[in-house]
C-alpha cells in the first residue's frame, strides 16, 4: 500500500475498515442480483425487438418502393397536392421504472391507419398515391408501437453496462485496496504488539536482576 494511501494504525480504523469491506461485498452482490435481473429482461424483450424491427425494414421498404412509384406517376407538384391537408397525430404515454430504469410507455394514441374514406382523398388520386398513404400510415403506425420497446431496450442496456462497470470496480478496485489495508494495519498492530511484549519482558528481567541484588 502506498504511504499516502495509508491511515492510523489503530484498532478502530481496523474495525471500521471490515465494515466497509463488508459494505463493499453487500454491495457487490446486491450489484450482481440487479445485473442478472438487467440481463433477464433484456433477453426476454430481444426476441420481440428483434421481429418488429424486421417488420419495420419490411413495410418502410415496401413503402418508400410506394412513394417513389408515386413520384414518378404524379410528379412532386402532383404529390404534394394530393398530401394536403396536412394532419397532426397524438400519443397518450405513461411513465414507469423497470428495474429502477425509467421508460415510457404509449398507453394511447391517434388512429393513423385509416380506411379510404377517412383520409378525405383529393378527388382524381390514382391508385399509386393511395398505395403510398397506405402503406407509411401503416409503418407510423408500427415505428410508434416499436418506439417504447426500442427506448427500453436501450436503458436496460446503458444500465446493464453500468452495472457491471459498477460491479468490476467494487470488486477489482474497492475490495482489494479495503483488503490491503486490512492487512497492513493488522501486520502493524501485530508487531506493535510483538515490541510491546519484548519491551515488557525486558522490563521484567531488569526488574528481576535489580530485586536479587
């Protein structure tokens, strides 16, 4: 142990140094119980992740095939045309905690895919601009559902990898500097004990000489 790292070498300050590496070990493995349970969750909801994301590459590729065929049938002027008016969506969300990781949830929402008749179509849009509406109608309507899961698998992760970095520090940083310390402050009460002992028996056969003279 370095000499600036060293405290006083006294019984308390032995004490108080187990209890805060018993601290440290309490810690440790409250630490690595919320690791497994971070990592259980994250493996349950990555199954899921993963199929929606593949269904989202799917209908936004299917989609924007859509717009672009649109384009090239009706033109931008055209397109943009057939887009008005524009019109606003809105999410209901609720904030949880999942294992001490705050996430947020859609609880509710505007409908976003809607029949023919509900998107109040401009009279003469051809089939192309339809398609089109349609089909990113319904991968809004996907992106808004994957949104909170995608959120969440994000913080799991960020507070997966905190913990562990948690958990590398208190026991490959904090507990073996708690056990040097330990160690040297026992080894040095250990041989100021050992020098009390030897100046007491010293003590003792001055004494002895001195009462047979």
């Amino acid at each position: 142990m370095k000499r600036t790292e060293r405290i006083a070498v006294t019984r308390q300050n032995l004490l108080r140094s187990r209890r805060r590496l018993d601290r440290v070990f309490k810690g440790a493995e409250l630490l690595r119980r919320r690791r497994e349970a971070l990592a259980r969750e994250l493996l349950r909801l990555a199954r899921p992740a993963v199929d929606a994301r593949a269904v989202v590459m799917r209908e936004s590729g299917q989609a924007y095939r859509a717009l672009l065929h649109a384009l090239s049938v009706e033109g931008e002027s055209g397109l943009r045309a057939h887009a008005w008016p524009a019109r606003g969506a809105w999410v209901e969300i609720r904030f949880a905690h999942v294992w001490g990781v705050p996430v947020a949830n859609i609880i509710n929402k505007s409908t976003l895919h809607r029949a023919l008749d509900a998107r109040g179509t401009a009279p003469g849009a051809g089939p192309s601009v339809v398609d089109a509406g349609d089909r990113f109608e319904v991968l809004l309507d996907l992106l808004l559902d994957a949104a909170p899961r995608e959120m969440l698998l994000r913080r799991l992760g960020d507070a997966l990898s905190r913990t562990s970095r948690q958990v590398h520090a208190l026991e490959n940083s904090v507990a073996p500097k708690l056990n040097g310390q330990i160690g040297w402050i026992r080894a040095s009460l250990d041989e100021r004990e050992r020098e009390e002992h030897e100046r007491l028996k010293r003590f003792a056969r001055r004494r002895a000489r001195a009462a047979s003279r």
